[in-house]
C-alpha cells in the first residue's frame, strides 16, 4: 500500500491530514488549518512536507500555508479563487488536471457550492478522496458562494466515485449531522446503525473520519435527494432532486 495517511484535528473542530507516498517520501498536507499543528503532525511521523493541495480559499484550510511554504519551501497546489487571493500558489488546477505527490496521482474533480472554486483530490488507485467542506460525514457543506443545485451536482459527482472511496473531510461535525439526518429518515436502519457507532468512537475520543463512501450512499440525507423516500420525508415527492436538496440544506441551516 504505497499511500499512508495521517489524521489530526485542529483548530476547533477543523481536520488536518497528511498523505505520503511510501515509495519516494513525497508528503502533502491536505489544506493547512494551522502551520503549528501540521508541524507537530510532521514531527510525530517523521514526514518530510513536500506539497500542500488546497480545497477551498476559506481561512480555516489556508491559514497555515504562508509558514509553512517559508519553511519547508513546498510546493502549493489550489484552485483558482485561492491563487487570485493570495500569492503563495504555485500550481493552479480545476476538472481534469492531475496531480501528482511522488508516484501517487490525484485526479481534480471541481466541486463548487460551498464556494464557488472548491476542488476535490480523488487518489483513485489508493481509493481516497480528500473533499474538504464539500461532503461531510452524514452532512454536507453549507452552500455559501453556489446555488443550491451547484452543490447538489458537485455531491452527484461525488457519490459516482466507487463504494471503497475513503473521505476525508475538513471538520468532525458527524454526531451533530447524524442528529439532523435522523429528522429526515428516522426509520433508515443503516444510519441508526451509523449512530449508534459514531457515538461511541466520539466517546472514546476517536475520529469519526475516514468514512466509506458506500456507507454514506445509504446514510447520508445529502447524498438522497433523489430517492423518493426521502423527497416524500420532506413533503417534495416528486420535485427535482436539486430542490429536494435544497430543502434538506435549509433545514439543517435552522436546526438546533
Ligand atoms: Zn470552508
Ligand atoms: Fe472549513
């Protein structure tokens, strides 16, 4: 397995995530949150940062990245709207680029709502997708910069990556997105099931994160909008999906 991946949480409720390429060292930071936790990262398993692959422009996926490009001198990859920010990019890439860290390729999957220039890295042969504030674990991102059916497409494009995919996201919010998800489909089994696990890694302080993109097939609220359960669940049965969508996300911005 040439791929190995390090999890860390920072900030208050933000992830942090290293992925290496075993064969020749290359070693990523996915966003940079906060330069001092990826570094301690760095320490505690003896990486060496080559790359920082950038989701979003948001301050919580990019504050690190002007430390840390001064002082590893790595190379930082993003999307257009963080290259028209800020100076630090050196690549800029949308759909259809490939990256590489090392031996190890990513495919750039544009998944734009949550702002409108968010990318994906989807490492497809180590079956790892990094999706930053696009898809959570049971939720999605809020739609800040897109419409509605923008962030539906993007989620679309997303369940079409293979069952076996692992996602990383930007934050651990899945307690409170299982809460919300169960107003919706209460007598889904698969997310009771979900519910009943995810409390318990949370009570043993562990991360809720990878989850399966399989399992969030099934579970995730988000992911559904097309299934007519959950379109009748929300008094939409037979509306565009997009709208559906559209419904769940307004929901879940009101719920407490
Ligand atoms: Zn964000
Ligand atoms: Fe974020």
């Amino acid at each position: 397995m040439p791929a190995e991946t390090h999890l860390f949480r920072c900030l208050s409720d933000n992830y942090g995530v290293l992925i290496r390429d075993s064969e020749t060292g290359a070693t990523a930071s996915i966003d940079a949150p906060e330069a001092g936790a990826v570094e301690a990262a760095l320490k505690a398993t003896g990486w060496k940062l080559t790359d920082i692959l950038v989701t979003h422009h948001h301050a919580d996926h990019t504050d690190g990245i002007p430390a840390l490009k001064q002082k590893y001198q790595c190379r930082v990859v993003a999307p257009q709207e963080v290259t028209s920010k800020y100076p630090f990019v050196d690549e800029t890439v949308c759909e259809g680029d490939k990256v590489m860290l090392g031996k190890l390729a990513a495919n750039v999957i544009d998944t734009p709502g949550h702002t409108a220039g968010h990318i994906t890295y989807w490492f497809h042969n180590d079956q790892i997708a990094f999706v930053g504030d696009t898809l959570f674990s049971i939720g999605c991102g809020r739609v800040i910069e897109g419409t509605h059916e923008m962030m539906w497409n993007s989620l679309k494009k997303l369940r079409d990556l293979p069952d076996e995919t692992e996602i990383f996201c930007g934050h651990e919010y899945t307690l409170a997105n299982i809460k919300f998800a169960q107003t919706i489909e209460p007598n889904n089994q698969a997310l009771a099931e979900r519910a009943r696990e995810a409390a318990e890694e949370v009570a043993k302080k562990r991360p809720t994160i990878p989850t399966m993109l399989g399992a969030e097939k099934k579970e995730n609220p988000f992911l559904r909008a097309d299934v007519p359960e959950v379109a009748a669940a929300v008094g939409m049965a037979g509306r565009p999906a997009a709208e559906v969508f559209g419904e769940i996300r307004t929901r879940k911005n009101n719920f407490r």
